[in-house]
C-alpha cells in the first residue's frame, strides 16, 4: 500500500486493473498490458507486465520515468488482493489484534528476556514456545478464577 510513485504524483499499481481471464492489465489510459515474461525472482514465481503504448502514451508523465510502465505480479498476488479486500470490509482489525494478540506476545518476549530461545532445532524451539504458552494461560487462569477455585476446576 506504499509508493513511491503516489508520493510522486505518479499512478501506482492499484491504478492498474487486472484481468484474470485474459491474463493482462487495463492501465489508467485504458491500454493494454500484456503478459511479457515470467521468472523465479528469490523464490517466488513472478511475472511481467507492460503495454507497447507506452512511449507515445498522452499520460506517461503521471505513469512512470522510463521508457515502459512494468507491472509485476507474483504468484500470491490474488491472495493479498483477497487480504486487502478483508481488511477494506474491518478497517479496526488492526486495532483488534493489538488488543487480543501483541500483550501476549509482548508479556512471552519479556519473559523469554526478549531475546531469543535456549534451544536449538524446530522441534525444540516449538516445545519451547509451547510451555511459554502454557505457563502464560495457567498465570491468566490464576488471575481470572483465583488459586483456589482453579484447583477445584481442575479436579472435576
């Protein structure tokens, strides 16, 4: 959601509507960008885009400096647009999540003396990480019901 062609006065790619069944972009002066070549870019499938229209478009100057507007699109491109559609529908789950999820996580790193793990390898690491939660949930509990009336709960 960040670019640095709007802070520019350019468009960015959300100005670029794609076209799933022809597989191309519709850009902002209604050209075509077409599929041009497709490669592993540090893992991740990603393919190019661009229109021959370009050089002579009336509206480059808001689009891009260079001779070709390129769009690039990776392989997870429809589930991130699928995310921002969610998250367009609840504008406060960030707030939400801060309010269910960070103080957990901050009161585990603080415990774990906001470093790192003493074990090594995943299933270690992941053992770890589990008794954490364990104890986290246990000292909730405590607070919650008190010593007494957990011990009683536990018992029946």
């Amino acid at each position: 959601m960040t670019s640095n062609n709007t802070a520019q006065g350019q468009f960015d790619n959300r100005d670029f509507i794609y076209d799933a069944q022809r597989d191309e972009y519709l850009c902002p002066a209604k050209q075509r960008a077409i599929r041009r070549f497709t490669r592993v870019e540090q893992g991740v499938t990603t393919t190019k885009y661009w229109s021959s229209a370009c050089p002579r478009c009336p509206i480059k100057a808001r689009c891009t400096n260079g001779e070709y507007r390129r769009i690039a699109r990776t392989e997870y491109e429809d589930a991130l647009d699928r995310m921002q559609l969610r998250l367009d529908a609840m504008p406060d789950a960030m707030r939400v999540r801060r309010r269910t999820v960070e103080h957990t996580f901050g009161t585990l790193k603080s415990w774990m003396g906001a470093t790192h793990f003493l074990t090594k390898t995943l299933p270690r690491v992941s053992t770890e990480m589990s008794l954490h939660v364990l104890a986290y949930n246990f000292k909730r509990m405590v607070q919650m019901f008190g010593t007494q009336q957990l011990i009683q709960m536990m018992r029946t």
